[in-house]
C-alpha cells in the first residue's frame, strides 16, 4: 500500500506540488485573515514567518534547528493557552522540524528509523514511560485528590517532557556533517556575546541602563535569555575552543579566554547565590580543566574550592543554607510522602502538586530537583531510564574525547565541551529544574532554557555519526576553521 501511493506520489510529483501550494496559500490566507481580527498582529506576523520557513526546511531540515537556537535566546513572543503557561516558539519550531523529519523519512526511507546510539533505548522508552504514567496517574489516583488548575497542564507537562530528549534524537540524526556543528556553536557563542555584552550593561549601570531594561525586560522588541545553563555552555564551548582546537588563530583562542571570564563573572560574582547557576558550570570547567591538563585541573579545583567556594561561604552560605538548604530538604520529606506510594509509574507529569493541594496544601512546595521530580512523576521506572541516558552518554562521549585526543581541531573541542557540559546537566538536576521544566514553576516557557541542553548533548552523536560515515573529510574540518565568525 504505501509502495504503491509513494509510486503514484512521484508521478504526479508536479502536479500535487501545485495543489499543495494552492491549498497551502489559501489556508494560510484564511488563517491569518482569522488571526488578524482577533490575535496579535505580533503572532500573526510570526505565523506568516514559520510559514514561509516551512518551504526552506524541506531543502533543509537543519535550519529548523538553527530555528530552534536562535528562537529559544532571542524570541520572547508566546502563544497564549488560556492557562498561566504559554507556549514558546522554539518548542513550535521543534515540533515543526520533527514533523518534517518524520515526513522526510517516510518518503526517502518508507520508514522511520533511528542512527544507532545506545542513548535510542532509554530515551525512547523515558518517552514512552512519560505518557504510561500520564495514564497510569489517572487510573490509579486517589479518590480523594482532585484536579487543580486545567486538565491541559498534564497533558502539555507530558508533551514537554517528550520533546526534550525529542530535541536530542533531531540533533544527532538530522546534522550530517561537522561544518553544520561548527556553525551552530559559533552561532550560539554571538548569541551568548550579545547576551553578556546586554546583560553586564544592564548589571553594571552602564549607560541607558533604565531604557535598555524597558527594551529587554519590558514590552520592547530586544529579547535575551540568560535562565537555566546558557552560560554553562557557553563557557563550556568557549574554553574548549580556546584549549583545544589548535588550528585557530591566537588572537581567537584569546578571545575566546576573555569571553569565557566574563560569563565566570556573570555567572558568579554577580550572581553568587545562583548555585544552579554556577556551581554546574564550574564542574564543566573543571572537567575540562583534566581532559586538558592534570595539572591544570588540580591548580583549578584548588581556585574553585579556595577562591571560589571560600568566597561564597564568607558571603552567601549562611542566608542560602537558613532559606534554601532548610526549604529544600522539607520539599523533598513532604514530596516523599505521596511518591513513596505511587513508586512504579509517579504520580504523572505535574501530577504530585494535585496531592499536594488535596492532603497538604499549606506544606506543599516545588522540589527544585529533577531527579525528586523525574521519580515523583514517572516513577522508578522513568528514574531508571534517564540515569541510564546518562550513564551510556558520558561513558560514550568520554571514549569519542579519547578517540579525537590530540587532533587539535572542532571536532575534538566539541567532543570535549558535550562531555563538561553534559556532567553539568548531571550535576544541574539535583539543583533545579533545568533540564525538565517542572509544570507549576518554569511551566511550558522553560522549554527554552531546558532545550538548549537537550541540543548540545545530541551534537555528540551527530559528530561520531558523521565522522565515522566519512561525510566529512578531515580537510574539510579544518579548511575554514580560520575564516572570521
């Protein structure tokens, strides 16, 4: 059946292009004639864009990922969904780039199929124990809970949760060749240079401090997004680059050590109390630090134990230990006493804060740790399947970093940035919820924050898959590693 509608699809390939077209421009005139008289004009102008992107990723499914790194630091508009949490482009740009992946794969391939990586079992399965437990939740739910808020969180909780490692499967089965690699993370390095440069304005009082705030913050066009682990990786590509790839230029590998300290100083001295914020960054340079230099390291972890953590205990330790070490440690005993009944599948996606209203309303607080969350939500199974991601992942970027050590080039930098920062998302799970936006905190707007360390650590996988298929030759790793970014 499908062999014989794929036979008549491509003899009459011109003919349905046409129509597909026609019927394109008319349901998209209609539409936005819809929007117009009842939307902002802001989204319909967004529509008309991600309309017209449309056709250029049938040619090129890869800039829907650059789509995705642009949108989740610069573009601020949301789509209401009639609840407090609204609905990010970036997370649209995703769900538009895997539906044109799928339809790319049914065409060419007649099937869906994965490149082999050992992260393919237990991200899929974590996906598919996410909307288990969805159901599960549901059937075996105490009679005495009862729902708060709209029955659409649990179910847009679920979606999210899926398309993140979703994020990670795009990355490391669309990008084909290392120069789209090397493109995305020096793109992502200007978004990050834009975003310190906005940002130390804005925290120094450099300037029009007051109008840059209203243009950033307020209803102006400018937009950045510093949540989550941005700087982590941005330090972390930075000071991978400047240590390892051996082909750029001094005055680059420089560069990149100056820009690296000013998001040290973002991250931590104007923000010492962000532990989330820092100490997961702290770990990547560290990591990277001992795949450089051992001596290195040992001189670093000296500077962040004495230097740095001296410096918090004198001025933060003690208000952050009385409010969040306290605060925190009540969260995780009262999280407890709902998940140690529902310990196979949780309580489902956002389901524990239904408990929470229901038995204990004045104690109930958001955990702010992914791995409290993850076992709350989707039970020891679910557990089990993330920790196993992450297990094969390090272990298996760690052996792509010996492979690649002392090639001195992209590849061998990247290998070794995904490491660090992948030990940093290990590290950020215990501290917040970074990597899966937790429904009555960050909501469905963290997509944003918590897509971009989905999207590195596929980027491994899209260079081992394209080294080893030989896309890539090596000359062609390096012949513009020193033309200007």
């Amino acid at each position: 059946m499908v062999d014989s509608l794929s036979l008549l699809a491509k003899r009459h390939r011109s003919v349905l292009t046409r129509v597909g077209i026609l019927g394109g421009m008319v349901g998209a005139l209609a539409a936005i004639g819809y929007l117009t008289a009842r939307v902002h004009p802001f989204i319909v102008l967004i529509a008309i864009v991600v309309s017209m992107g449309a056709f250029a990723l049938l040619k090129r499914i890869e800039l829907g990922l650059v789509a995705m790194l642009l949108s989740g630091v610069f573009v601020r508009f949301r789509l209401p969904t009639g609840t407090a949490s609204e609905i990010v482009i970036s997370l649209l740009l995703c769900v538009g780039t895997l539906g044109l992946w799928a339809i790319h794969m049914l065409v060419e391939n007649k099937r869906l199929t994965l490149k082999p990586a050992p992260t393919n079992v237990p991200l899929l399965a974590f996906m598919a124990t996410v909307f288990i437990s969805l159901g599960w939740s549901k059937a075996f739910r105490d009679v005495f809970v009862c729902d708060i808020g709209s029955p659409f969180v649990a179910v847009a909780s679920a979606v999210v949760m899926a398309l993140l490692p979703a994020t990670f499967l795009l990355v490391a089965n669309l990008v084909q060749d290392v120069r789209w690699l090397r493109f995305m993370v020096w793109l992502f390095l200007a978004e990050g240079l834009v975003s310190l440069i906005i940002s130390l304005i804005i925290d120094l009082g450099i300037g029009p401090t007051y109008t840059i705030r209203r243009l950033v913050f307020g209803n102006g066009l400018v937009w950045i997004n510093t949540h989550g682990l941005f700087s982590m990786w941005y330090l972390s590509f930075a000071l991978a680059l400047a240590l390892f790839n051996r082909r750029l230029h001094w005055a680059w590998r420089a560069a990149l050590l100056v820009y690296a300290a000013g998001w040290v100083y973002w991250g931590f001295v104007l923000r010492t109390s962000w532990l989330s914020g820092w100490v997961p960054a702290f770990a990547a340079v560290a990591v990277i630090a001992f795949l450089r230099s051992k001596w290195l390291f040992v001189v670093l972890v000296v500077v962040i134990v004495v230097g740095a953590g001296g410096y918090y205990l004198r001025t933060q330790f003690q208000q952050e230990a009385e409010v969040s070490g306290v605060t925190r440690l009540a969260a995780y005993e009262v999280n407890w006493r709902v998940t140690s009944k529902h310990l196979l599948f949780g309580t489902g996606p956002a389901g524990y804060a239904s408990y929470y209203m229901s038995y204990f309303p004045m104690e109930g607080m958001a955990t702010h740790s992914n791995y409290i969350d993850i076992i709350a939500q989707t039970g020891i199974v679910g557990s089990f399947f993330i920790l196993w991601f992450f297990v094969v992942q390090v272990w298996n970027g760690y052996k792509l970093r010996i492979g690649l050590k002392n090639h001195g080039d992209f590849a061998e930098s990247l290998s070794v940035a995904v490491v660090a920062g992948t030990v940093g998302c290990v590290i950020a799970m215990a501290l917040g919820d970074w990597l899966f936006p937790f429904a009555y905190t960050q909501g469905i707007v963290g997509f944003d924050a918590a897509m971009i360390n989905w999207f590195f650590m596929g980027s491994i996988w899209a260079l081992s898959h394209s080294l080893a298929s030989g896309v890539t030759t090596t000359s062609d790793i390096y012949i513009t590693e020193r033309a200007p970014v």
